[in-house]
C-alpha cells in the first residue's frame, strides 16, 4: 500500500545511456513533482504535472523529459547521461489546490553515471 | 534569490535535551505555507509539521513545534526531548500559492548523543 513508489531505487548507468525512472501514486492526487538532490543534499524541483499537464518546468536541460500517461503516473527519461547528472531523483505528490497539504515524496532513485 | 535560508550545517544535541532548528524565509506571496521534513540517512523524505502564512497559532505535532514568527519571516523547527532516532538532515521548505512548488533550503544535519 506504497503511497508514492518509484523504480528502480538504484541505477548505475555509463555516460551517454538513455534511462528512465518511473514513478506512481496511489493516492488520488492530481499533481506530481520530479525534484532532483545533488550530492550537497540540496533539492531542488525539476518538473510538475497536473493531470498530465506540465506546469511547472524549471531550468533543466532538454535531456531530461518527463512524461504523464494518466495522473497517477509520472516517469522521467533522461537522454544521454552525463556525469554531472549523478543524484538522487524524488517523486512527489499533492494536491493541486490545497496549500496547506504537504507533498508525499517517494524513495528516491539513487542515479550514478561512470 | 534564495527563499528558503537555514544557516545551521551542523548541530549536536544530547539526548532528551530541545534543538532548535533556524529557518528564514523570502516571500511577496501574502498566501504560503512552510513545511519542514525530515531525511534520516536512509535517504527518504518524512513530512514533519505544516504553517500556514495565516495560522495565527504556532503549529504543533508532537515533540514538534514550528516557532513562527511572520514579521522576521523566520519558521523555526524546535524539537523537545530529542532521541536518537532525531538524528538526520531537516529541510525547511515553503509553498507560495502563486507557485506550487516547494523551495527548499540547504537542510541542517542533527546528530542526537547518548
């Protein structure tokens, strides 16, 4: 009964693979939220969807792609891994509308590029 | 410009002792809220304790309390009675209803001693 899940939890990738994180909620939220923390811990967002449309994209290269089958799912395919994009990877979820609700944040997805 | 600032790296507290944890913050938004998280060395995200900008009491949750003060924009963490198990990096993170996403700061690690 995960709330937010994401796979795979690990991922150990040489530069210039193409790899994708997935991620899905089962809790009947609208909005989704890929953030990214680097290796000083700092978290920062990268993407939202709100039934499956994108409304937040920050400053991130265009070979990080998300994409939103339905609102209970939101992968993140990232193109031609280099170096620098070794982090771990977080899902999120909330509601859209409700400021005072806090956002449920999956595992996390240990990425390592070599 | 950084919204979310916690000055403290590092902390040391001895058990059954209070920490307070700082946390400033930079808003036009009259409408935002402020969370804090906690993320043991396991790696994942736990949702602490929530305030509104229009909360006129200080929220609580048990042995948390948030020591907001809204005129000097500060949202401090104050945990009571600390056990071991308190020792991880806290995140203090803010939510303007104008923009859904949450900024986070550069965290603040709480070593709990015996």
């Amino acid at each position: 009964d995960t709330a937010v899940s994401q796979t795979p939890k690990y991922l150990v990738t040489q530069m210039g693979n193409d790899k994708s994180i997935k991620c899905e909620q089962n809790l009947g939220h609208d909005t989704m939220y890929w953030y990214k923390q680097d290796s000083k811990k700092f978290l920062k967002i990268m993407f939202s969807y709100n039934n499956k449309e994108l409304i937040i994209n920050e400053t991130v290269p265009n070979r990080f792609s998300p994409k939103s089958p339905d609102k209970a799912h939101l992968n993140l395919h990232i193109n031609s891994l280099e170096l620098g994009d070794s982090a771990v990877y977080f899902c999120a979820s909330s509601p859209r509308d409700r400021l005072n609700y806090e956002q449920y944040f999956g595992p996390g997805t240990r990425l390592t590029v070599t | 410009a950084q919204k979310i600032t916690q000055t403290q790296p590092g902390m040391f507290v001895q058990e059954k002792e209070a920490v307070t944890l700082d946390c400033t913050y930079d808003t036009s938004d009259p409408s935002y809220g402020l969370f804090w998280y906690k993320q043991p060395s396991s790696g994942e995200m736990i949702f602490l304790i929530y305030q509104g900008s229009y909360d006129q009491q200080n929220a609580t949750e048990g042995r948390y309390s948030l020591n907001f003060q809204k005129a000097r924009k500060s949202a401090n963490l104050v945990i009571s009675a600390s056990q071991l198990g308190d020792s991880a990096m806290y995140f203090c993170a803010m939510r303007e209803k104008s923009d859904y996403k949450l900024s986070f700061g550069a965290g603040t690690t709480v070593t709990v001693r015996a």
